[in-house]
C-alpha cells in the first residue's frame, strides 16, 4: 500500500527496489501495472492510497 497524505500530486512517484519486477494489480482501481527492475514509477494523486497485489 503507497499513501500521499498531502495536497500535491506525485506524478512519476519512484519507489526504488521494489521486492522484485514483473507486474502488479492495482487492487482499488483494478488495473495490471508493469514493474521494472530499476523500480516501481507511477502517478500518486493528492489525498489518495494504491494497493497492489
């Protein structure tokens, strides 16, 4: 789970060593995600949380 508690939006948001590469579903907004090896990049709106799976 990734949470942005701020009013500012995270665009290309970079969690590096992400446990590992290959793709993720998104749980909330049931979507697949690739995930690199370089790390995980993705957009985090403000006041909101993604769970992946």
């Amino acid at each position: 789970m990734v949470a942005n508690f701020a009013d500012i939006y995270l665009s290309g948001y970079c969690i590096p060593n992400f446990p590992a590469g290959g793709n993720r579903h998104e749980w909330m907004y049931n979507k697949i995600v690739q995930v690199g090896d370089e790390g995980f990049k993705f957009d985090l709106p403000e006041w909101s949380a993604q769970v992946f799976v």
